[in-house]
C-alpha cells in the first residue's frame, strides 16, 4: 500500500532543482503543462496509444514553442501503474497533477495502493466523486450545510421535475442522464433506455434522482492552498452539453419535432466562462470555505488545491441562492476559468488553474513543504 511515509521518501529522494510535472494525457493535461512551464519545470504526459499526437506533436516543446517535454506512451491508460512507467515518473522527480481521466480510466484502488509517485492534492478522495460509495460527495455536502436538491430514495415518490443520473451501459464514466415527473415518465423513459442497452439494470439500481433545479447553472472553481490556509475564486464557468445545446437552440415546436428521432444527452464537450453578480461572491466564498471545513472533519488534511462545485443559481422570494448538484475533488476540466477576473483581483493578473497549480508547488519546494501538499 502507498502510505504517506513512501511518499515523503519518494520526495526526499528528488532532485528539487529539477522537478517535472506530469499528468494524464486528456482533460487538463494542456493547461497543467502551460502553468508548469510558466514557471520553470519541465513537463511530461503519460498517453495512450492513438490518442498521442495532441502531446507528441501539435504541443511538443520545439524550437521556444509548444509546453510538452517528453511523453510516455502505454497501451491503455491503466499501466501508468506498471513498474517501468512508474520508475521514468520517478526518475523525472515527478509531481503528478491528478483529473477525472485519471480516476476514470484508472482503478481506485491501483491508484490508492501502487502508484508509488507523488501526487499533489488528495490522493484518498477521489472517489468521493462517485454516487454510489458512503460518504460520498452528497455526505460532504449535507455534512458542510450546503444547499443541495433533494434526493428521492424512491422512485414511486416523486413529486416534481427530477434528472435521473445514471450511467451509460458502454462508457460507465459517460451520462447517459433523463427526466423524469413522475413514476410513470420515470418508468416510461428507463424501460425505453434498458431496452435500447443505453444503460443497464444495475447501473439504474445504483442510478441518483435528484430534483432538477430551475435557475443559472454556474461552476464554481476554487484553489485552497495548504500552504496559505487560504480558499481561491480562480474562476467561474458553465458547461457545453451534446446533443442538448443543439436541442435547446431550436424553436419549441421544433424540439417537440425532433425528440420524436433523438433523445437528449448531456455529454460534456466544453465549458463557456461565465461571470456572477459580485453581491453573490460573499456567498460563493462561504460555500466553498463550508466544503474545505469539511473535508478536514472528513479525511485530514482534507482537500488540496483545485476542486470545484458545480450548480444553479435560484431566485426564491426575492432572494438569490445557490444549489449545489455536483463536485469536483479535482482539477475541473475547463481551462477557461482564466478568463473570468476573479484570480485577476487577487493576483493582479487573470492565471489559469495549471499556473496556480505551478505556483504553490514552486512555494513547497523553496519552504521545504512538498509533503504538506504531495500524497
């Protein structure tokens, strides 16, 4: 099992004049890379075969362009735990920044207990993401008193507009997501989906539904630094969805028209930086401190760096307030956060995610902390 204790020899056995960081080949490899070298290390991509020319060649460092130094090329994603990739990381003093990629195409418990190879943020809660472990993100959140949408246990119980999140049959880590007002739509709709093998029996047994909440959806991306025991705005943003933006930008008759031979999906293919009315920051802030209290009852030292919480802005009775529906225990996926202003106030200048990132690790090296921020 990797223990704390490995870690922190793994570290001490670095070279700390010469660190590499390193991250999975997708989500926010480009932006984690850019930061890196913004700020003096070297970077390496660990990518799977067929889908490497991203890192290999269009984002290469050549000739004072591109942010990628070396690449590590595996079969599938899945043998970065392998030995032999393992010791290159290792041999490059490598700090490993950690995405969804990671935890989706990995397995838990290889990461938890074979990758020998420090990583920054919170190793253990990951998996805290996922809807079907105990104390998962929703315990956070009830734990920390932030808003979240109600939760029917019992699918003859509901009462109003629910989402049904469940997973796809084929792409377990894709959504394969419907609506529901009712028991009868409810099992209209999942009868509809198993018999197409959309999804499966057991995934909708493990399904969440959760009251779908009317109002603004907004991202919140936040950056607690363990070295400043201070919480980070690094930016807001809301998600592009197919196939529903496409639905959604069509004439009412005509969505009625077209959901007759497609139904909606919520595949995530990019973000659009969006910006909140500064009398919401005050709120935005507390229920991100809320959650990093938390995380520390929870699992010490609780969260690390970059993790984000993802919801609606409602207006009830004359009044704004947030839900909150998902949560990222990681880097998010957008590198677009950037271009909303609110690391700008604090910095002076807008940074991206991978240069914070870049940032607090160039801190723990000069105060001889990497372990206060590795696991």
């Amino acid at each position: 099992m990797v223990t704390q204790e490995k870690i922190k020899k793994v570290l001490e056995s670095y070279d700390k004049s010469n660190l590499t960081i390193g991250t999975l080949g997708g989500h926010s490899a480009l932006d984690v890379c850019r930061g890196a070298k913004l700020h003096g290390f070297k970077t390496v991509v660990v990518c799977e075969k067929g889908r490497e020319k991203t890192y290999e060649r269009y984002y290469k460092s050549r000739n004072g362009k591109g942010i990628i130094d070396e690449i590590i090329l595996v079969d599938k994603f899945k043998d970065i735990v392998k030995k032999d990739v393992q010791e290159k990381l290792r041999e490059l003093n490598t700090i490993f920044i950690h995405n969804r990629y990671f935890w989706v195409y990995c397995n838990f418990k290889e990461i938890e207990n074979k990758f020998n190879v420090p990583i920054f943020g919170t190793r253990n809660m990951l998996k805290l993401e996922e809807r079907d472990i105990a104390k998962n993100q929703y315990y956070i959140l009830q734990k920390a008193g932030i808003r979240i949408p109600k939760i029917f246990k019992n699918a003859k119980k509901i009462d109003r507009a629910v989402i049904v999140k469940v997973a796809e049959a084929k792409r377990g880590y894709e959504r394969a997501f419907f609506f529901a007002d009712s028991y009868k739509t409810y099992k209209k709709k999942s009868s509809s989906l198993l018999n197409k093998k959309i999804i499966n029996k057991k995934d909708l047994n493990k399904a969440v539904i959760e009251e779908y909440v009317i109002g603004a959806h907004v991202n919140f991306n936040y950056f607690y630094s363990v070295l400043d025991e201070e919480l980070e705005l690094m930016g807001t943003d809301t998600r592009r969805q197919t196939n529903l933006d496409g639905l959604i930008r069509m004439p009412a008759t005509d969505q009625l028209a077209a959901l007759k031979f497609v139904k909606p999906k919520m595949i995530e293919t990019g973000h659009v930086a969006v910006t909140v009315k500064e009398s919401l920051l005050e709120k935005i802030f507390g229920i991100g401190e809320k959650f990093v209290a938390a995380t520390k009852k929870l699992n010490k030292p609780g969260i690390i760096g970059p993790f984000a919480l993802q919801g609606a802005v409602v207006a009830e009775e004359g009044k704004e307030d947030i839900v909150i529906f998902d949560v990222s225990m990681r880097i998010p996926g957008s590198p677009g956060t950037m271009f909303t202003p609110y690391s700008g106030y604090l910095y002076h200048k807008s940074i991206s995610y991978g240069e914070r990132i870049a940032m607090e690790i160039k801190k723990a090296v000069k105060n001889d902390k990497l372990g206060l921020i590795c696991t």
